[in-house]
C-alpha cells in the first residue's frame, strides 16, 4: 500500500450566524486550505462534500458547492453521516486515493444551523435516532448525553463538578483560537449560576457543559505518496482509519458509560497504524457535551473505564499533560457546525505535527488522532495521523 497524505487544511472562522450562503460559506475554507497546499484547481481530482442535510434548504448541495469553487467537471460525491459527515468524507477521500482511482481529492464540510431556530435545531437533531420509536416521545441530543452522564456517575461516581472542570479547560483554549465562536475563560464559580452556565438543561448537565451550534466550513486535501511528497513540504500521513455504526434506538444498546463505536473505531484505527493508544502524542476528540470528552478518553484508551475523571482533576489533558485532548478548544468552544466538525479536528491535529499551531502547540507531537462522533454514538470515526 502506498501512503496518503494531507497536503492541505482550510478553515472558516466559526460563527453563530453568518450572513451569506453556503456557497460563500464553504469558499472560505475551500480558499484556506488551497492557499495552505499552493495549488490550483487543476490538481483536485475530486471532491467530497459533507453536511448534515436537514439544516440545508439547499438540495443536493455537493453540485452547488462544486460549480461555485470551480471543480466542474471533476466527479463530486456527497457524503453525510450527522455529526461525523466530514470525517467520513476523509474516509471516503482516503479510499479514492489508496485505491488509484485518483490522485488528489478534497473534503469540504459546511454547515449553516442559524437558517433554523433553536426549536426548529433540536427537533432535526432529535430525529437523528428513529422517528418512529425515539424521537416522537421528545428525546434531544442533551437528554440522550444525559443518561450516559447518569450512567457515568452511577457506575464510577463521576461527579458533575468533574465534567465542569472539562468546560474549564476546553476555554483556557478556546480564548487562544481565533477561529472559535466561544472565546471567554469560564471558571468553577460560573457554573454556580443558575441563570447562566449553572443552569439546568437535562440532569445532571447544565449550560456550561453543552456545546454551541455553529455556522462554519472545513477542508482538507489529501494526495497520494508522490503527488503529495512533490507537493508538500511537511505531508501529514493517514496512518490508520476506523470507522463503526450501532444501534440507532437506546433499547438496542448493552453499555450507556461509554460509546461502543468509539471503542471499535479506535480499535481498528490502532490495529492499522501498528500503534497503541500510549503512541498517541495529541488527539481531537468529539466533545458535544463534556461528559462525551470524559467517555471518549476511556474508549480510545487513554485511561482506564472511570478513568476520565481523574485525567481532567490532574490536568493530564491540558497541553501539557501525558494526553492533550482538545487544546484546540473543542466543540465546548469552537462550536459544532455539525458538517464542517471533523474537518476542523483534522485541521487542528494536521498544524499540531507540522508545529505550526502556534499558542496551543503541544511539544514535538509525532502521532495525532481524532475521534468524531456521529449522533448519539451511531457512528463513529477514529484517524490516526503521522508526520513520518
């Protein structure tokens, strides 16, 4: 097998609401990520284009996307697997590469949510489980993250001050990325307060554990071993992929502390990149809500089950630490337009091992990872990257 490389990354600037269309959306990424590679529109083979549909009032939005940044009459493939559409999207660039059908691809993921109300976002999350037996009896994304949260604490005695402490460092980061639509310190004493980050959504998390929606757009170019090395001064290498799904209902699911398609997709991205999760020098992990940064430690092995906790209570998470996780800010404080999500964690992982991440650059990483989820643990995605 020959390598597969990331020559390129993009990002827009996350938002709560961005005045033009997802055209113009998914052109500032798309715009980033080529002055990154220095390359013209002649190279791209093709593209994939991510997003969650329900939020777009544009149908079939690949062909639009791909008229407007110019890749006619390049083959364009749409891919949407909910919050995890984009790092599906690199699976699928990965695969077209690998297998020799092209040489470079790009993955653009986009996502405008202020289109829609809040009411209007949380019903359409609410119907990523089935419509027919889950989402009619009024469950959401914070409800669902809540029984795990529950279970977390019934089983290890997590403590809702230990998934506080998660916000707390996800800020001390998300102050320092300029491209994060939440940029304030938040402090324990915040969630204290019942009218703002203390206050309750669905039991035991409050505001301050939840995620924002987010306006905003991602890309990354990958190419093949000699394309990339002609390229790319400091190629990042797909070292390896896992991907899993699970039940879509509660009721077909065995385990509620932790996420099953976090556990096999991390197994499988190990077991392809001949590395355990000690290798692992810094990671992306999907943090929605603060008790899934919790879960996610323990499924990529990064600690033992109940470990996550104590990981966070001794900062070994920060930059500093033995793992850093999401010293980006992740989600908590990015943002999460659903679309353009895992793109951005690649983005991130990708200028962490070429060392220009500048105030959030971990020391000397070799080996990055990111873990993205799709739902409430329907799917999940785990890539393993090198800068060898």
């Amino acid at each position: 097998m020959s390598r597969v490389g990331i020559i390129g990354v993009g990002q827009s600037t996350f938002v709560r609401s961005y005045p033009g269309s997802i055209r113009e959306l998914a052109f500032e990424a798309y715009s980033d990520a080529m002055r990154d590679a220095q390359i013209t529109n002649d190279l791209i083979d093709a593209t994939v284009i991510c997003s969650s549909p329900e939020y777009d009032k544009q149908r079939s939005p690949a062909g639009v996307v791909a008229e407007y940044i110019g890749l006619n009459p390049q083959p364009t493939f749409y891919v949407e697997t909910l919050c995890s559409s984009s790092s599906t999207g690199l699976k699928l660039a990965y695969s077209l590469v690998e297998s020799g059908l092209h040489s470079c691809v790009m993955v653009l993921g986009f996502q405008i949510m202020s289109q829609l109300t809040s009411a209007e976002s949380q019903e359409r999350m609410g119907r990523g489980a089935d419509i027919q037996w889950e989402s009619p009896f009024g469950t959401m994304m914070p409800a669902y993250y809540a029984l795990h949260a529950q279970a977390h604490m019934a089983k290890y005695g997590t403590k809702p001050e230990d998934l506080a402490l998660v916000r707390v460092k996800s800020s001390t980061y998300g102050v320092m990325n300029e491209k994060a639509v939440f940029r304030k310190e938040v402090n324990l004493d915040m969630f204290n307060e019942v009218d703002g980050f203390g206050g309750p959504v669905s039991s035991p998390l409050r505001v301050g554990d939840c995620c924002a929606n987010a306006d905003g757009s991602s890309c990354i170019i990958v190419a093949n071993e000699q394309k990339a090395k002609a390229i790319c001064k400091k190629p990042v290498w797909i070292l390896g992929i896992g991907a899993a799904s699970a039940a879509v209902n509660m009721a077909g699911r065995d385990q509620f502390s932790g996420l099953a398609v976090g556990i096999e997709a991390g197994r499988q991205a190990y077991a392809m990149a001949g590395i355990s999760p000690k290798h692992v020098d810094v990671a992306e992990v999907h943090d929605c809500f603060t008790i899934a940064e919790v879960m996610a430690t323990e499924n990529l092995g990064f600690t033992k089950p109940g470990g996550g906790p104590e990981l966070i209570r001794a900062k070994e998470t920060y930059k500093e630490g033995s793992i850093p996780v999401n010293v980006d800010g992740g989600l908590l404080s990015k943002g999460h337009p659903i679309g353009a999500t895992g793109g951005s964690q690649v983005r991130t992982i990708v200028m962490q091992l070429r060392g220009e991440a500048g105030d959030i650059q971990v020391k000397d990483p070799t080996i990055g990872l990111v873990h993205n989820i799709g739902g409430v643990g329907l799917y999940g995605n785990v890539t393993i990257f090198g800068r060898e």
